[in-house]
C-alpha cells in the first residue's frame, strides 16, 4: 500500500495525543513520523487548534505538513496559506453574547494567535498552553473584547462550558438561530462547542489540500477520532477511526485501528503506510 499513499493527514487529540489526559508523543510515534516523511510521503495534521498552538506542541515532532487548522478555516502549506474562512462580525458578537450570558470560557482563534478569556462565573475547564511559542493570548475580561477581535483574523471560535445544558442551550442558537445559514457548529468534546463558517470542515480543507497539490484522495490517508474529524475520514480515499473514535467517525472511516491509548494511529503508519499490510 505504501507506494500509493502521497499524503497522511492525522487528527491530534485523541488521535496522536490523549488528550485532555496525556498530551505527550511518544517515542514510537516519533519515530514513525520520521520514517513516513523519509519516505517521500507528506504528512501533515488535520486539528481544531490554530496554526501556533499546532507548531508550539507539534513542530519538533517530524510533520512535513500541509496542516488543516481551526477545523478546517485555515489551510497552509509551507508558508502559503491555501484556504481560510474568516467568521463575520455579527457572528462574533453572538458568540460573545452567549459567552457573556452563559458564564463561558472562550476562545478566539486566528492563524497564529488564539486569544482567551474566562468570562466570570465559568467553573469548568481551561486549556493549558503546549509547547513554547507565544500563540496564547490570555485576555481580561472586558465588554470591549467583541470590537478587539473583529480586527483580528478570527476563523474559529470555542465556547467551553460547564454544563451539558449550557451545551444545548448553545447548539439550538447556531443550530436553528438566524445563523444558521452562517456558521458551522462541532465539538471535539462534549464541553467544547466550535464555530466556523458555513461548509468549513476538515474534509473541505483535506480538499483545498487535493486541489492545489494535485493528490488524488485514492492517495490519502487520513486518521482521527471526533466527530470533527468525520468528513476528513469520509473524502479520504483511505481512512481510520481509532478504537476510542465517535459514533460519527467510525460510520464514514474505511477501516479502524486501536485506541490512542494503544497507540493506535503509529500502527497504522508503521502497517499500512510504511508497510504492505493491507487494512
């Protein structure tokens, strides 16, 4: 298989690292990477996370790119920027209202700079930084902030909760709201809800990818776990959900690998990328 294969695009959390538990990369992984891209074959990362916070915790790793970043609203390659999506203002003033009256944290993501702020009363979790870099922009409150990041390049935004009804409550806005028609809604985890633009996904990036490069999707590998990762896995000509993947992920992947917890995604390079064993 592997002299077929021209791309591999792999999913982070859940996927490469366990996140939230364990974010490390093992060794072994490492090791894999280096081998894939010695190979010749490309192999980049597909993440909801924006490009500095995907460099600062994966840069040192071996990834030769592309990367799909904010869930597909930000496409680069070696520099130049393929695709990107940027959230209109109505859109961010909506979600800073949620945020606001929610009690929620939030997060603005743009190319290399995600800027952060706890709105007072949010008493779940917050995301610690990864790696060195200065992509984290830690804000003070202020009801200022809405007018701050409409001069930003903001393609994603995240509202973390602390409830599975502030969740809802979220969902039904974007979801059946008069933004409907605008946005994009998913989640890596059932306490983070992402919003992007409209028809933005990681399977629309992974496309973006194809069309610029001139790689057939027969020649993809793609691998995750999320539901976020769903549509990547469905346009891939090849794909695996990991053994702790969504209902939605394994419905579309071609195959299924070990959990992250088994390392499941190194398997997949070292058998079927690297090697000639067929899924």
């Amino acid at each position: 298989m592997g002299d077929k294969i021209k791309l591999v695009m792999m999913d982070i959390d859940g996927t490469i690292v366990n996140s939230p538990h364990d974010r490390s990369v093992t060794k072994e992984m490492r090791e894999a990477v280096r081998r894939v891209a010695d190979r010749g074959i490309c192999i980049g990362l597909a993440s909801g996370r924006n490009y500095g916070h995907v460099i600062a915790q994966m840069g040192e790793v071996g990834f030769t790119g592309p990367y799909i970043c904010n869930n597909g609203a930000f496409v680069v390659d070696n520099g130049e920027v393929y695709s990107e999506a940027l959230l209109p203002g109505e859109v961010i003033d909506a979600a800073w209202g949620l945020a606001e009256s929610l009690k929620c944290y939030v997060e603005f993501s743009g190319r290399k700079v995600m800027h952060t702020c706890m709105v007072p009363g949010y008493t779940g979790q917050t995301f610690p930084g990864d790696g060195p870099g200065d992509y984290l922009d830690t804000l003070e409150y202020s009801v200022h902030i809405p007018r701050r990041m409409r001069k930003k390049h903001i393609s994603k935004i995240t509202l973390a909760v602390d409830s599975r009804e502030k969740a809802a409550v979220i969902e039904r806005f974007f979801m059946c709201g008069e933004l409907r028609e605008k946005v994009s809604l998913s989640s890596s985890f059932w306490y983070c809800l992402e919003v992007t633009c409209r028809g933005v996904s990681k399977g629309s990036g992974l496309c973006a990818i194809a069309e610029k490069s001139g790689i057939l999707m027969s020649e993809v590998v793609a691998i995750g776990d999320g539901d976020n990762d769903a549509e990547m896995l469905k346009a891939a000509g090849i794909s695996f959900a990991m053994g702790n993947a969504s209902t939605a992920a394994v419905a579309v992947a071609k195959y299924r690998t070990a959990s992250v917890k088994e390392d499941g995604a190194r398997k997949v390079l070292e058998r079927y990328v690297l090697g000639e064993e067929l899924p």
